[in-house]
C-alpha cells in the first residue's frame, strides 16, 4: 500500500515537474518592472528640476505670456 501510494506519487511529481520545465520562469518580472518605473522617474524629475533651475525665470515667464497672466 505504501509502495503504490510513494510511486504514484514520485509519476506526479515527475510528470509536474517535465510540464514546468518547458516554461520559463518569470517570477521576479514585476519586481524588475517597479524598479525600471522607480528609475526612469526619478531620472525624469531630476531633469525637469535641472531645466527649471537653468531655465527657471525664463520658463515661468514665457508661460505667464502664453497664458495671458
């Protein structure tokens, strides 16, 4: 009874096992997804922040003109 019950479950574990092997694992996709966001953000404010800083006056009064302020 043991013996049955051990090799029907080593044919499952097999059988598991050769179906995954076949697909690649992605688990730690997401992960890599949030931190690229995480960088490409903070790469972003950083240049916005530089350009305001280099153009700042300019920037704000060419908005006011366009605006009508």
């Amino acid at each position: 009874m043991l013996t049955r019950l051990t090799t029907n479950l080593r044919s499952r574990l097999v059988a598991l096992h050769a179906r995954r092997a076949g697909q690649p694992n992605d688990s730690g996709a997401s992960t890599v997804e949030v931190l690229g966001w995480a960088a490409m953000s903070t790469v972003a404010i950083v240049a916005i922040g530089a350009a305001l800083q280099a153009l700042g006056v300019d920037l704000i009064d060419y908005v006011r003109t366009q605006l009508g302020v």
